[in-house]
C-alpha cells in the first residue's frame, strides 16, 4: 500500500525491515495493531509514554550525526533509546520510517496545500471524504475483521481523521487537532488512559495513511 501511494517512504519501510531482521540490534513487535520495533535485550519501558515524531526527531538529528544509511540510523536510535529513561523504547515502524527521511533523504514537504481558485473548498472536501472511505474500507478487514477494533469505534476513528484533515489542510489553521479531543467528543466516557492504552497509536496511524493519501489525491485534482 505505501509502495503505491508514496514509493520512498515505502522503501524506507522496507529497508528498516530487512536491517532489523539482518543486525539483530532491534525486534519487531506489534502494540495496538501496529508494527513496532523495540532495541533488543533490554526492558522496553511500555508503561511509559512513546516518545512524539518532533522529539523523536529532534534526538536522532543529535546523536546521528552524518549517518546516511539505514543501519548506522537505526544503530543511533538504538543508543538513544536504551539511553533515555522517560519514553517508552517501543517505537512505531512508521514513525522511525518518517523520521529518517525527514533527515536524509530529499523529499520536498507536501504537507500542505493551498485551496485557492483552482479548488473549491467543496470539491476539496469531498476528496477528503472519499479517501477516508476508502481508507476505512481498505483497513477495516485487519481492525474490524480480526476483531482488534468494534465496528461503531472503528467508524468514529475516521470522522475525526476526517474532521482533522479538514482543519490541517482546507483550514490551515497550522495546528494539529487533538485526536484524543475529537474523539472523547464522539465518545464521551472515554478516557485519556483509555486512549492512549488502547486507540491513541491505531489513530494515529490511520490518520497519517489518510493524510497522505489526501496530499495525493489532491494534488492529482489540481
């Protein structure tokens, strides 16, 4: 799937994947229904908070230094992973797949684009919609159909990506909704801990499928 809709990012992917399974240095998990990987042979610190993609980010630009390829990025994110003590250890692939190329590899950033009289917000809007269905129905088999996720919640995961891809590129109001916010609004006996134990790295990551996605589409139609 991100072969298709965004080739380098998938290449990434694919290369940490086979680094991992090649140096040992790191294992593969999956925590709330996506793929993980954690440094070996150490305590995985999951009762702790995941680290977030900016300081996440911010950290490898520090001990990484000019490593350029995926082993030598991956051995460095392993140092700072066993080195800190305030994050869970448990890293999202995509995450770790993200960050590297944000450092290393030049791709332009497509995260925003302008509404302007090519497109009307109307027509933008329904693109939106469409691709969170699409999303919806091409995910739903893994979540819904493996019984990770009840159907209604499911749902309501994809109105509030919807609802954020709205505010973040038709709005443009340069600040990321809360989805644990947006979905409490849905749902609301939620709880934070709720969220975070058991929808916070599912949404997420949905979101960041549809976003791209979106950025895609978007860009075909103008």
């Amino acid at each position: 799937m991100y072969n298709e809709a965004d080739p380098s990012l998938g290449k990434i992917l694919r290369n940490i994947k086979l680094a991992v399974q090649g140096l040992h240095n790191f294992k593969e998990v999956e925590r709330f229904g996506e793929p993980c990987v954690v440094p070996s042979a150490c305590g995985t610190l999951e009762h702790l908070p995941e680290v977030d993609l900016s300081e996440l980010e911010k950290q490898m630009r520090y001990h990484a230094h000019c490593a350029e390829h995926i082993p030598a990025l991956l051995a460095q994110l392993s140092v700072y992973l066993r080195e800190q003590t305030q994050h869970s250890r448990i890293i999202p692939l995509m995450m770790a797949a993200m960050v590297f190329r944000s450092l290393y590899y030049d791709v332009p950033d497509d995260r925003e684009i302008t509404i302007d009289d090519q497109f009307t917000v109307r027509d933008a809007s329904a693109i939106l919609h469409h691709v969170c269905c699409r999303v919806m129905n091409e995910t739903e088999p893994k979540y819904v159909g493996k019984k990770k996720v009840e159907s209604h919640i499911f749902k309501k995961y994809f109105e509030v990506i919807e609802e954020n891809l709205h505010a973040t590129i038709i709005q443009q109001d340069g600040e990321r909704m809360s989805f644990f916010t947006s979905l409490k609004s849905l749902m609301p006996e939620l709880t934070e801990k709720e969220y975070k134990k058991n929808h916070k790295s599912r949404v997420e990551y949905l979101a960041r499928l549809a976003h791209k996605r979106a950025v895609k589409e978007l860009k075909k139609s103008m």
